[in-house]
C-alpha cells in the first residue's frame, strides 16, 4: 500500500497545484487527506489530528520544490512519518505508556487494542512498524526514507516487533 486508490488523479491534482492552481491545491490536500491519516494515526496515535495537520501544511508549502510529480505519495509518505514522529515526541509519547491489562488476542475490540499496544512503543518504534507492515516497505526503503543506517532499521523492527508480540500476548 504505496499509494491511494485513485494515484494518478493525486498526480495529475499534484501538476496542477505546481503551475499555481489553487483549487487543485485545495483538491489535492483533499485527497491527500486519508493517505497521511493512515501513516500518522499509527505513529502519533491521539495526536494524529496534529500530525495530519502539519504534514498537510508541509505539503502545502514544499510541494514547488517536489522535483518530480511521480514521487508524489513517496514524498507525501517521508513528511508525514517525520511529523508524526515529531509530534509523537513533542506530546511526550518517547515513554512507553502502561497497561493495567494486555489486551487477549481474540477481543472484539482488535482495533483498539492494536492501539493500546502500539501506544507502549515509542515513536520510533511505531514509525519503523508502520513503514514495513503497514506500508510495505523493505528494511533498505524505510532507512531511506527515516535517514537512518538499515542495520539501525532493522534492529528497531526486530525489538518493536518482539515488543509488540510479548505485550499482544502478556
């Protein structure tokens, strides 16, 4: 899950938004919208609003310099994993948060309990998550892109990754 469904109407909103088509811009944060949601939600978890917001405005003010237009949802996908990272940080979310009670594994209430242990992991750790099981990315693409040495991603993956499993089923 690279992109959104309709991508090449998210480029084609991009182009136009370029030459100065304000309406395209609007369009364009419009539809950006949902894709930046999903990235931020997992990582700055109640501040996903915060996040959505600042990487919206981020794209707002950067998208002239976006060299090419097909990079579109890759650069979209770079500024909402480092907002949300840094929102995450500034609300104080680098501490892992206590449970009085893992969630058990066959819970109806799976979404919010996925929450519930992604909120015990720091930042870092979700963005690591997010980039390789959410978005698909290998190890190399998602150091690339959080600029950091792939054996730092991979280590990051490997312990969030434990982490998760042992509070899933604590």
């Amino acid at each position: 899950m690279t992109e959104p469904p309709d991508g090449a109407r998210g480029l084609e909103l991009a182009r136009a938004a370029r030459r100065g088509d304000t309406l395209a811009m609007s369009d364009l944060l419009d539809h950006l919208t949902p894709y930046v949601s999903r990235i931020c939600g997992p990582i700055a978890l109640s501040s996903r609003q915060d996040a959505v917001q600042e990487t919206l405005v981020a794209v707002f003010r950067g998208l002239r310099s976006l060299r090419e237009p097909a990079a579109l949802y890759g650069w979209v996908r770079v500024v909402a994993v480092r907002e949300a990272v840094r929102i995450a940080r500034r609300d104080g979310r680098d501490t892992p948060a206590e449970l009085a009670e893992p969630p058990a594994p066959g819970d109806p209430q799976l979404a919010s309990d996925i929450r519930d242990v992604l909120v015990r992991l720091s930042p870092e750790h979700r963005a690591v998550l997010v980039l390789r099981d959410v978005e698909g990315l290998d190890e190399k693409a998602a150091a690339a892109l959080l600029g950091l040495p792939e054996g730092t991603v991979k280590s990051r993956l490997h312990r969030a990754r434990t982490v998760f499993r042992r509070m899933w089923t604590a």
